[in-house]
C-alpha cells in the first residue's frame, strides 16, 4: 500500500510518544501562603456566602487571622474538614 508524504508524516506523529505518558513523582513541600485583603470582596454578599466558595473562604479566614498573614501548607491538612478539604495536603 503506497502512502502520501502527508499521510505518512501523520502516521509517524501518531507513533511518537505522547507528551502526557509518564509517571510523575512528587514529595511533600511545605509552602507558605500569603494574603492580601481586599474589603470589597468581603462586603459582597453572594461571595461570603456562597456554597461553592465555602473551602476557599475557610482558607481565606485563616489566612487573615494569622498575625504574619501566611500558613505553613501542613495547617490545610490539619483543618482538612473545615476548609472541605477530603485528602491529606
């Protein structure tokens, strides 16, 4: 079976490795987060109290209430089922 330069270059891409098949491996990183407070978002009411955003808005709190206004990772984790967090961070 004889195969157009074109068909055959397509062909050829297909063969090639997808750039997604591999095994990704990671460790744990203890990050710091920092944040800056915005009143406006604050005072709007379908935000804060919002279904959806609850999690982020849990997050956003115990940010703010940290005296340096930024949380070591490992404290999701922690309050992992009041932020609505279902895994280990």
């Amino acid at each position: 079976m004889f195969l157009n330069t074109a068909a055959s270059k397509i062909l050829q891409k297909g063969r090639q490795k997808s750039p997604f098949a591999f095994i990704q491996k990671f460790g744990y990183v203890d990050v710091y987060m920092k944040w800056k407070k915005d009143s406006y978002y604050d005072s709007i009411e379908h935000i804060t109290k919002s279904i959806e955003l609850k999690s982020i808005i849990s997050l956003k709190n115990c940010i703010a209430q940290d005296p340096n206004g930024c949380i070591p990772i490992s404290a999701v984790s922690k309050r992992g089922l009041e932020m609505g967090v279902s895994m280990k961070v």
